[in-house]
C-alpha cells in the first residue's frame, strides 16, 4: 500500500456507517486502511450513525485522537468506552447498573482513575518489569521448544503468541504456570463475547455475562488465598487494596484481574503473531533483523504499531467542543480509530512499509496521555526477550499456508499462523 490509490468509493454514507461497525473489516489490513485513508484524507472526524449503536464521531487522524486524550476532563471514559450495540449496554446497565461488562481503570476517570492506576503501578515501571526477564527467557525457550517439539513446522499462534504473553503474565500475577490452559480457555472465551460476530444468536449481552461471571469465579480461591496469605504479587496487592479507607470491591477487584490477564495476554499476543507475520511477508526486513539483532527494540515497537492492537477506545465530551472544524456536543461519543492513527501519513514516513529499524516511532497503539497502557514497558520488553531467544535458536522459517485474522471490533488477533522453520543446532 506504499503507492496506495482508492480502490473504493466511500460515497454511500450509510454503507460507511455499516462497515465502520463490520468485525469482519478488522479481519483485513487492506480492507481496514482503504476505508481509513479515505476518511483522513475526506472526513477526519465523521457523524457516525450505525443502525443498532449509539451515534459516535469517528476520529481518525493522529493529532486529533491526542487532542481528545490529552483532555481526559473534557473526554471522558463513562459511560461507555467500547463499541456494543445498545441492546447489549442496555442488557449490562440492567444487570450490572454499567453500560460496561467491568469496572476497570479503563472506565474511571479522575481521582478514581489516578487511584486505581497506582494501585499495582510498581509492577509495570521500567525497573518492576527489568526483574522479570530472566524469567521471561525461561517462558521464550519454553516456547521455542514446542516449536521444536513440532518438528519442522507449526501453527506460530497455537504454538507460540497465544501462550507466552499468557506465561508471562502469570509471573507477573504470581501464578503457578500449571493453570495456563485453564486461564487460556477464560480469556479467549471474554474476548469472543465481546465480538457480535462471535455471539450466537445475537445474544451478546448474555453471553458477556455469563463470561464475567465464570471468570469471577475462577478468581476467587486466588483470592481468598491471597487474603489469607498474601505474598509479594500483584495478585496480593489487589485482593487486599483498600479505596478510602475500604476494602475493595468484588466489582473493581476482579476487573482488575480480568484486565490485566485480558490486555496484559491478547494484546501481546496480537503483536507477537502479527508482526512474525509481517516479518515472513517482508523477508527483507526479517533478513535485516537476523543480520542485526540490535534492532531488536525498533523492530518491536514496529510490531506494535503495524498490529495496533486494540482498535478503538470511545470518550464522551463533557462540553461542548469544536474538533477540526466540527461541532462535538456535550454527551455526545467519539470513537479514536487508534490503528489508524497509527498510519497517519501527517505523522509517519512511508505509513505503509514495515520497518524495523523506525526511528522515531511514535505510534499510539497503547493510548496516549492520562490513559496510556499500564502495561507498555512489560509489553516491550516480554516482545524483545522472545525476539532475541528466537534469532539465537532459529535459523530461518516461512509461511507454509495461509494466515488467518481476528474479526473483531476491539481487540485483534491473528488466528493461524502456519510456519516451517529450521534451527541453528540441527
């Protein structure tokens, strides 16, 4: 797409409004960007009125997504900041008395926000996560080994991107690796409710709650144990955090478990699996990376904005604004198409050429301002430490069929990923 022509006309407003709000859009990387182009290029913050969703502004550019972030009193994050229809917020606001299926940072605003945030802050500084790396190339080897375990080929996904943020984040968690599988199984099954695509039936809201409540579930001996024993973990500090002086509650302790696991596992994931994906694509620039692994760092960050993983997050104003020219109202929602900014040819040089070695990259794939990703740092360094133990061990590896992508409305992935490889010690 680096000589990207408009192979589409977008004149069809209502068709625009429909696609907009079309998981399967998000399953295509060219299909994605010729819509998103088109509308940086001709309405850059648009009136979106989908049937079946509350009408939200799509905002598409670089500099305005940062405009609206950088404002978090202007923008706030209630009373929704993801994309449902409104049966399905409307099911959760009888249910749960939220438009949203978890009370998380990603919800609060404010002083709440700033508690909350701090609450495990010391686990995902640059210096919390550095302590961790030893471990983090335990979990790569591991990894790597089930490659080996396959032979000469695999699925990259199943085998590898789908399990070794999860490890990961077990470690940070303080959770022994034998439940992976278990946990594995609970986060695919809260992400797939959250796709309309995936609900049966159209029974999105119900199947959103059922999701939540088994995850409660599981989490709770960990933490009735962590009550009673507390041990140096983050699944100790949340279990017993106090807000005001009071314990915290059910509702917030385990949205903060289920965030963490969720963003910490599928985000990671996507970024891993799809920037392999990249890199096969382009043997040029995987050829590169082998040649120089010191371009390790770059080459992660570039992962990350290519995958831009979680695809939108949605504000409400405040008051009334004007947003490049347009007029937002108070209470009216605005949606930030974040991969799309992550392409922004105001802002990056030759958006659509994958480039290891990036410089400089200022993607906004983990938000920007008060709202940045908590977990940014341990996201970077879990991604470079698989890089370096992959090129240490694996000769060379190729597609060998054809990958497949997530329909999705908020967080993506690669689905299959099937590779052939050769090792350097065979």
């Amino acid at each position: 797409m680096e000589n990207w022509e408009m192979s589409v006309r977008f004149e069809d407003s209502a068709a625009v409004d429909s696609l907009l709000v079309d998981s399967s859009l998000y399953a295509s990387h060219d299909r994605y960007h010729d819509l998103f182009r088109y509308l940086r290029e001709r309405e850059p913050v648009r009136m979106t009125r989908p049937d079946g969703f509350v009408p939200f502004w799509t905002v598409s550019r670089y500099a305005d997504i940062c405009e609206v972030q950088r404002q978090p009193a202007l923008f706030i994050n209630e009373p929704r900041n993801t994309l449902l229809p409104i049966a399905v917020e409307e099911r959760l606001e009888c249910e749960l008395g939220s438009k949203l299926i978890m009370n998380t940072m990603l919800s609060m605003d404010g002083a709440e926000h700033q508690s909350m945030r701090r609450l495990g802050a010391q686990y995902f500084t640059p210096g919390g996560v550095a302590k961790l790396k030893d471990g983090f190339r335990r979990a790569a080897n591991h990894y790597v080994d089930r490659m080996a375990d396959q032979g000469s080929s695999c699925d990259f996904v199943q085998t590898v991107s789908a399990w070794y943020p999860l490890r990961v984040i077990l470690q940070v968690f303080g959770l022994d690796e034998s439940t992976d599988h278990e946990l594995h199984l609970r986060t695919r099954e809260f992400i797939n409710s959250q796709n309309p695509a995936l609900s049966a039936e159209g029974k999105q809201g119900e199947k959103m709650l059922k999701s939540w409540n088994e995850f409660c579930d599981y989490f709770r001996p960990l933490v009735a144990d962590r009550r009673a024993n507390p041990q140096n973990d983050l699944a100790s500090v949340i279990a017993n955090a106090t807000f005001d002086g009071d314990p915290i509650t059910d509702r917030r302790l385990f949205s903060y478990y289920i965030l963490i696991v969720v963003a910490g596992h599928d985000t990671t994931s996507t970024s891993l699996g799809g920037g392999m994906l990249q890199l096969l694509r382009d043997r040029t620039q995987f050829d590169r990376l082998k040649a120089d692994p010191a371009l390790i760092p770059t080459a992660v960050d570039e992962m990350i904005r290519w995958m831009a993983p979680v695809k939108h997050f949605l504000r409400t104003a405040t008051q009334d604004y004007e947003l490049r020219g347009m007029r937002i109202s108070a209470g009216e929602t605005l949606l930030m198409a974040l991969p799309s900014g992550c392409y922004d040819e105001e802002v990056f040089d030759r958006p659509f050429v994958f480039d290891v070695a990036r410089k400089p990259n200022k993607h906004i794939a983990f938000g920007f301002g008060a709202h940045v990703c908590l977990g940014q740092y341990l996201a970077r360094l879990e991604l470079a430490t698989f890089l370096e133990v992959f090129l240490e061990r694996i000769e060379d590896m190729d597609l060998c069929g054809t990958p497949e992508e997530s329909s999705t409305l908020f967080l993506g992935n690669v689905d299959y990923l099937p590779v052939s490889y050769k090792f350097k010690d065979r």
